[in-house]
C-alpha cells in the first residue's frame, strides 16, 4: 500500500513539474559564435513568442516538454525540447541563401536552386541608404540587362529599357505589384517595397502574354511578420543642385558678339551696317533660374501579427521644391497589408487579405524648358523689362535680337498644375487543401482622379509674340481598372520527382474617360490681381470636348515546372490572350515557352570541392506586345467638316473619314532563345551568373506611308511590318565574405553587351530617316548620320587647296577660320549627300556595381554605373556655339582671328550659316560615362544607449551623382531622351541632379 502510494505520488510531483514554467534565459551565436539578433523564440503551438537582442540574449517562459523555435530569415530553424535547463545556447547556421532563396515569378514563387529563366532580385535592405526621389524604376540602374535612364526634373519619370529596344512603340516593361497589373509611377512609395523581380526572359515572362515583351518587373510590397508590433519611423532631406554651363559674362559675351557682327559686316552681307545695341543688362540666368532644390520624405510603418493574422500599414510625405523656378510636388500614400487564415483541420487552410495603396500626387509643371532657357537667353538682358508687354525682359530688334524664352516670364505668365487621386491594390482569398492544392481568388483594382489645371495670363515672353487673351483650360479624367484572376496552383512531391504548377483565368476591363473645357478672358480679382481658376469666371469663347477608350483582355495560362532529385528540371508555360484592341480575326494570341535546367553539381561524379552548386540552363518561348491604340483598327469618323446649301447661309455639319484604317492589325511578336548559368563557389562566397540571349521581335508596328491624293489626311495608318533584333551577354559576380569577427563586405559587379540590329523594315524599305540619324536595314536603330567636319582652314591657301578628285573647289565661299567640311561623295560641294555613318545612339556595353562594407555598427554602399559603345550629340553646345542666332556663348570659346591662328574654334559670323549647320559632326561627342551614383555611410547606434523599447536606431548621410568620368562636354552624360531614333540626343535635357541627404531611422 505505500509503495502504491509513493508510486501515486511521484506521478502526480512529475505532472505538477511539466506543467508548471520558468523562466528560461538563452543566448544565440552563428558557427562563429557571433552573436545573432533578432531571431524569434517562440513555444511551439503556443502564441509565447520573444526575439534576441543585439547580444543575442532572450529570455521566455516554457515549461518543462514545450518545444522552443528558433527562427530568422536566412538562417536554418533550430528546434529543442524544454527539460528544465535554466539556460539555453543556441548555435544557428546560416541557409545557403543564394540557392533557397524564393523569386517571384508570376502567379507563383519558385525557388532559386530550381529557377530555369533569367530573373534578377533587387532587395532595397541590402542597399539600405539608397536615396530614390524619383520612380521605382530608379533604383534598378544596377541590375543586369536593365538600362534605366533617370529624369533629374520633378515629377518627371525615367526609363526603364529590359535588354534593348525590340519595338518602335512604347518599350516600357510590364509592372506587377502584389499579383496586379500596375504601374510603379511618381506616385508609388519606395519606402514600402519588400523586393523587385526583373523577368527578363521568355521563361520567366511568358505566363504574362501579350504585355511581356518589353519584360517584367514584380514588385513585392512589406508584409507584416508574427510579433509584436514593430514600429519603424524615417526621415531623410535632401538638398540637391544643377551643374551649370561654362558661359559667358555681360563683357565677354559683349566682346564675342561685335567680333560676329564685325566679321559679318567684313564678308559684305547687306543686311547688317554695324553693330548691335546691347542692352543694359547683367544676368547670370543660370544662378537666377537654378537653385538649391529641397526633398523631403518621412515614412511611418506598423507591422505584426499573431499566428494567424498578419499586418503591415505605412504612411508616406515626400515634397520636392524642385532645382529650378516654376516647379514643385508633392506626394501623399496611405498603404494597408493585411492577412488572416484559419485552419479547418489538419488539411484545409482558408486565407482571406488585401493590399490596398491610397496615394496623391499633386505637381505645379514646367512650362518652358529652363535648361535651354538660361543658354538661349543673353547676359545684357535683364529679367524685368517696364518696355515690354507683361514687363519682362526678353530680345527685340532695336537691341540685341533673340528668340530665347525669358523662363520668369513663362513661369508667371502660365500656370499648369496636375493632381491625381489613385486608390490600387487587391483583395484576395485562397483555399489551401491537404498541402497539394491552393485555390486563390484576386480582385485587383486600379482607380485614378486626374486633375488638370492650365491658365495663360495676358504677357508675353519672347520676341515678336503676339498679345494673346488670358485662357483658362480645365481637364477632367477618370481611369479604372480591374483584374479578376482566378488560378489553382499543384504541389506535389514524391520520392525524388516534385511538381509544381499554376493553371489560372484572368480577366481585365479598362476604362479611360476625359472631358475638358476652355475660355478666353478670364476675369482677375480686383482685390489681389490674382486670375479666377474656374471657367464660369472666363467670358467668351467657350470650348468643350472629351473622349473614352475601353478595352477588355480575357486569359487563360498555365505553367508546370518539374524537379527530378535537384538535378534535372524542366518548365513550360502557355497563356492565351483575347483582346478588344484587335479586329475579331485577330484579337486572340498565343504564347508559350519551355525550359530546362540541371544542377550538375548535384550528379555523383562531380566532386570539385570548391564549387557548391553549378547550373546550365537553356529556354525558349514566345511574348507579345500590342502598342497599338485602343481603337486604331477602326475606321473612325470625324466630324469638323461643314457646308452650306441654298440660300441658307448657317452651315451644315458632316461626318468624314479621313484616315485609313487597318483591320489586319495583330500583335507584336517576340521570340526569344537565352542560355546560362549560375554557380556557386568557395563556401556560398562567390556567385556567378552568366545569360546569352537573342530575341526577335517579328511583326513590329510600323506607320505606312500613303499619298495624300488617296484621301488618306489622318497620318500613317500602323501596319505590321518591321523585324527587330537584339543579342547580348550579361555577366553578374557577387563576393562576400568577413576578415575577423566584425568586418564584413560585399561585392558586385555585372556587366552587359547588347546589339540591336534591324532585320526589316517592310514593304521594300531599306532605310529610315530622323534628323540627324539614319536607321537601315543590317543596322541599329538610329545611328549618327552627319557630315564629318576636318578641322579650321589657316589660310587663304588651304581654302583654295580643299578640292575634289577632279580638281573643283569644294568650299569657294569659305574664309580663313571657316571650318573645313569633308566632300564624302566627291562631287566638288558640300550637300546633304555628304553625310556618313559617325556612330551609334544605342550604348553596346553596360556597368553596374555596388560595393558594401559593415564593421561594429558602420556600414558603407558605393553604388556606380556606366554605359559605353555609344556617341552622343551636345544640343546645348550646337546652341551656344553657332552664332549665326543671338544667344549666350562658351566662356572658354577660342574664336580664329588672323591674330590668333591656332585657335581651336571656327570664327563667329553672325546670320550666316556656314560654321553653323546643324548636320556637321562638331558637337558629336563620346558619350562614354562611369558614374558613381550614390556613396552612403550610415551608423546604427548601440542596443546598450536605447533602452529595452527601441528595437534600432540608425542615422547616414548619402551623395548622389557628384563624380562622373567622362569626356561629353554637356552638363549630364546619363540624360534622357525617350525617342528611339535619336535616344543620344542632348536637346537640353534636364540633369540629374548632384545631391546630399541626411537620414534617421528609429524602430520600436
């Protein structure tokens, strides 16, 4: 009987010791014994949850048989049993991230090890001072195969190009955020995005169709995370400025333009009998028109969530006063992610969530182009003039004649201001059965409030303008749309065979409305002389019009991919696309692709030590592209025309075509073929990836030239006629490692060739003109079509000894000083045939790089890049350097006189053409650049001055775009110009800016 009891007994102690917890302290190192923060312990099956602090240190309740987890991004889970221990270590390892990591890659994630097409991953924490002021598309001018052009002029959006140009039409790439078609515009909040995937292939983008051709970019935005609640706030100013032009003050310029008036004069030109009469003025427009521009952006975000629910929601402020008069914007986002899901059974899990972005952006415009402005306006004028109409200065045929754009005038004078209220995002539910099937529903949805405000006040800003009326025009647009997508995805692994695949039906309608209205004579308050902005306030003639585009695309998709033993995988895709934009016999595309991989390093015989994984790759597949109109197949009706019949003398209005239409439209058809690979040496330190790709795109959308006599008065209908092709090679290296327990650094480093060529140009063509740019058959698109210039003519004798083969004087009206044009054709002048091939618009070869380095709480980013292979025209020097039209000079201009006969630029003449024709080569330059785009150094403060509330507390300091290498002589190699046919043309565009920002982040 007491051994029954004591048996009892020592049951009941043990049950009573298992339930009961204690507090268990513990402490988490790396296979370095480092310390590992942030890492979540958490009781398995229970909501007891805490995280290690910055000495890997933690501390929770567990009693004794509970199972603790241990758990962070990029290190394995460590799993242990409770048995009374009063303290606890824990050593993680790292996960080979480069392989396990997950990627995006449309209406699925795949992992990296078993990824066949050509993806890069941009995460913005591991550039975590990276400065972004303008678009997303911004901070991807360090991936490879990606050419991103930023726009230095607020609000203004750069371009982004995937491996070259295969289209005539828009080439921008395809933006999906959160699983919905979007764009990543002005309005779009940097601060939010988790990760970028750039789908660069036909692999990787073919599940989207007839919109992949240009490729696409996934973005994932910031989820919330099992805990408690994290609190992060960040601040950051930005104080940026121009380069400025080398020009002329009042008395140099003063000097430079008698001598152009006085060599005119000495040629005999009737038309000039002395010299100009200079203005009193003494401007320095760039230090007027340039300042000091200031951008601020603070970003607040709250995250966390149970075991079941999950929460992320952010706020965003950024204003940017601008660099330049007349311009400034603002920018307001509210975003919520949200998830919840609940287990029914072991078996079944249903998902219900949203992402949803409410943002406003509201900007006051440019009216006139200032880069130009400041060149093109003289220093002897000066920015107030009482003379003239409105009472600025500005050029005028008694003094100093110039067409130049007084830009305080035009910014006074006009005021156009845009506003857009945009509500994006997606409200999803997903259905989970039994580890093989996921059924997930998508609304996603996209509604814009456009706000256009446009008033032109009575002035003038220019010579010879005339005295127009004041005008109001005001333009109402409203966009939607929405994606409905439906898709069942399969996973299913069993013994060394797994499978996972995607089946899916999406449908998209699209909604575009604007109306608009106008009036002259718009009233100005008597008590502020500021103008009315409504058009009731205006008094006569009235002017309203409006229009709407629709469109709807249904498809249906699918994708398997197939892993046998980590060795030998294998995809394919297919999705068929049925859109409005095309007549019924042409409205319905296919689009398939298929891929193979294998992980060599995964066969028995292969034993090199010092390489942890090595793939080959291969695909092939087919995308689309429609840049047609929404309603260009159609024959439209027009209906201006007017006539009167009788003795009536109020007229009749009609209905006419004017322009031909063409039924035969279809897409735009890219194949593309890419082969690489993707190792791994030296224990995870070194990764290399290597891509070959050639993509045609077949049927690409040409404007068809017809008479005028046919009827035909609405422009060029498209046809699909041309072939375009580009072939390239990128290679991307990325090292990291430590020295010693606190230094840590990374390096990467890729580069990319790329060669565009046109097959065809379509119905016989063989060549295509553009200014200053030819484009032919064999040939890139737009390359440098100009007559080579040789230098300045001494003498008198080397002007009578530039002949021809036959003897004939090439250039008779030419003058010591001139410049000497080479005769290319032979013919004894100096004519448009005379033009050659000087180079292409389209750079052959890119760089990028980013290095990094962190130690004892200092961390460093060298963000560079560089394009090269390419020349690039000078706008502004053709400008500045012609002086046959007034404007402002180079103050280093040399000019030849028969006392300065070495000089090294032509002689001025003013109203005279022959050293300032605007097809000679003279401001062709290399535009070869290496640009170091951002250097960042930032500290994180010491858990240890914090306190047990704050989680981090960081601050850093970045430099933006103030070392450039390069020999272009105009204010910004990396300038934008979005037309294809002469992409190198500098016309005055704006800079990017030089910069530095001041930044803090503070996490609760």
């Amino acid at each position: 009987m007491i051994r029954i009891f004591l048996i009892i007994t020592l049951v009941v102690t043990t049950m009573m010791t298992y339930g009961q917890q204690a507090q268990v302290k513990g402490r988490v190192v790396d296979e370095d014994r480092q310390a590992v923060s942030e890492v979540t312990v958490r009781i398995k099956g229970e909501q007891r949850v805490t995280s290690t602090n910055t000495k890997g240190d933690f501390v929770i309740s567990a009693a004794i048989g509970d199972v603790l987890l241990f758990s962070k991004i990029g290190m394995v889970v460590q799993e242990m049993v409770f048995s009374g221990q009063t303290t606890i270590d824990i050593i993680m390892m790292a996960e080979d991230q480069q392989l396990d990591e997950v990627v995006v890659i449309g209406y699925q994630t795949i992992r990296k090890a078993d990824l066949t097409g050509a993806v890069s991953v941009f995460k913005p924490d591991e550039m975590k001072n990276t400065t972004v002021t303008g678009t997303v598309g911004d901070a991807l001018v360090t991936v490879p195969g990606v050419n991103v052009r930023t726009a230095g002029a607020p609000g203004r959006e750069g371009k982004v190009e995937i491996r070259g140009t295969g289209t005539f039409g828009n080439s921008n790439p395809l933006y999906v955020v959160d699983g919905v078609i979007s764009g990543a515009n002005r309005d779009f909040n940097f601060n939010d995005i988790e990760s970028i995937q750039v789908l660069k292939d036909a692999s990787a983008a073919a599940i989207y169709g007839s919109r992949a051709g240009n490729g696409v970019i996934i973005i994932t935005t910031k989820q919330g995370a099992e805990g408690k609640m994290k609190i992060d706030l960040s601040s950051r100013r930005s104080l940026q400025w121009l380069p400025k032009y080398n020009l002329t003050d009042r008395t140099q310029w003063i000097k430079l333009n008698d001598l152009a008036f006085m060599n005119t004069i000495a040629d005999g030109n009737p038309n000039i009998n002395g010299l100009a009469n200079h203005f009193e003025g003494d401007t320095d427009w760039q230090s007027e028109v340039f300042k000091t521009g200031i951008v601020d952006d603070h970003n607040v975000s709250f995250s966390g969530g149970g075991r079941d629910s999950r929460y992320f929601i952010s706020g965003n402020y950024q204003s940017n006063s601008g660099t330049v008069i007349g311009t400034k914007s603002k920018r307001y986002t509210l975003r919520s992610n949200a998830s919840a899901s609940r287990d029914f059974g072991e078996h079944v899990k249903f998902t219900i969530g949203e992402n949803i972005v409410l943002s406003h952006y509201g900007i006051d415009e440019m009216d006139t182009n200032p880069i130009v402005d400041v060149y093109r306006m003289l220093p002897t004028i000066s920015i107030y003039d009482p003379r003239n109409h409105g009472g600025y200065g500005y050029g005028s045929g008694p003094y100093n004649i110039t067409f130049g754009t007084n830009p305080f005038a035009k910014e006074d004078f006009t005021d156009t201001r845009n506003s857009n209220l945009r509500v994006r995002g997606n409200a999803f539910t997903s259905l989970d059965l039994f580890s093989l099937f996921k059924y997930k529903f998508s609304f996603g949805f996209d509604f814009s409030n456009d706000n256009h405000r446009y008033l032109r006040k009575v002035g003038s800003w220019q010579v010879n303008q005339p005295i127009d009326p004041s005008t109001l025009t005001r333009r109402q647009a409203q966009y939607s749309e929405f994606v409905f997508d439906h898709t069942l995805e399969f996973n299913k692994q069993f013994d060394k065979h797994s499978i996972s695949s995607v089946v899916g039906a999406s449908y998209q309608p699209y909604s575009y409305e604007q109306v608009w209205g106008a009036k002259n004579d718009v009233l100005v308050n008597s008590q502020t002389d500021a103008y009315f902005e409504h058009l009731d306030a205006a008094l006569r003639d009235p002017r309203t019009g409006g229009f709407q585009n629709l469109a709807k695309l249904f498809s249906v998709f699918g994708r398997v991919n197939y892993n046998y033993a980590d060795k030998y995988l294998l995809s394919g895709t297919i999705r068929r696309d049925e859109s409005s934009r095309f007549s019924p016999q042409y409205n319905v595309g296919y689009f398939p692709s298929g891929s193979l991989g294998w992980r060599v390093s995964e066969e028995s015989f292969f034993n090199a030590s010092w390489i942890d994984d090595l793939k080959i790759r291969a695909n092939y597949g087919i995308l689309g592209t429609s840049n047609i109109g929404f309603w260009d197949w159609v024959a439209l009706i027009n209906t201006f025309p007017q006539a009167s019949f009788g003795d009536n003398s109020s007229s009749v209005p009609g209905m006419t075509q004017i322009q031909l239409s063409n039924a035969d439209l279809r897409w735009e058809k890219l194949s593309q073929m890419n082969a690489g690979f993707d190792a791994v040496f030296l224990k995870n330190r070194f990764n290399v990836t290597f891509e070959y790709f050639i993509k045609t795109t077949k049927d690409v959308l040409t404007p068809m030239q017809i008479l005028l006599s046919t009827g035909n008065n609405g422009g060029n209908p498209f046809v699909n006629a041309a072939t375009l092709e580009n072939r390239g090679i990128e290679l991307a290296l990325n090292w990291k490692d430590k020295i010693g327990s606190d230094f840590r650094y990374s390096l990467d480093v890729n580069g990319s060739y790329l060669k565009n060529k046109i097959v065809e140009l379509g119905y016989g063509r063989q060549e295509f003109n553009q200014w200053n740019t030819k484009s032919v058959v064999g040939s890139p698109i737009g390359e440098w079509y100009l007559i080579k210039t040789d230098g300045l003519f001494r003498s008198t004798e080397e002007v009578m000894s530039h002949r021809n083969s036959e003897g004939t004087l090439i250039q008779p009206n030419a003058k010591p000083g001139d410049i000497r044009y080479l005769d290319y054709n032979d013919d004894g002048q100096i004519t448009d045939a005379d033009r050659q091939y000087l180079g292409s618009t389209i750079p052959k070869y890119y760089l990028g790089m980013n290095m990094s380095f962190d130690y004892k709480g200092f961390d460093m980013q060298i963000q560079s890049t560089g394009a090269f292979g390419h020349m690039a025209f000078n706008g502004p020097r053709s400008g500045f350097d012609r002086f046959d039209d007034n404007s402002n000079y180079r103050a280093d201009y040399d000019p030849w006189t028969p006392e300065n006969p070495s000089a090294t630029d032509p002689r001025p003449i003013f109203a005279d053409s022959r050293n300032a024709r605007p097809d000679q080569d003279r401001w062709l330059e290399n535009g070869n650049y290496l640009r170091i785009k951002q250097i960042a150094i930032g500290y994180n403060l010491p858990k240890s001055l914090l306190g047990q509330h704050i989680r981090g507390a960081r601050v850093y300091v970045n430099a933006q775009n103030l070392v450039t290498f390069t020999s272009y002589r105009g204010l910004d190699p990396e300038f934008l110009n979005t037309n294809i046919w002469d992409r190198s043309y500098d016309g005055g565009a704006f800079p990017n800016p030089k910069g530095f920002t001041f930044g803090a982040q503070l996490s609760f």
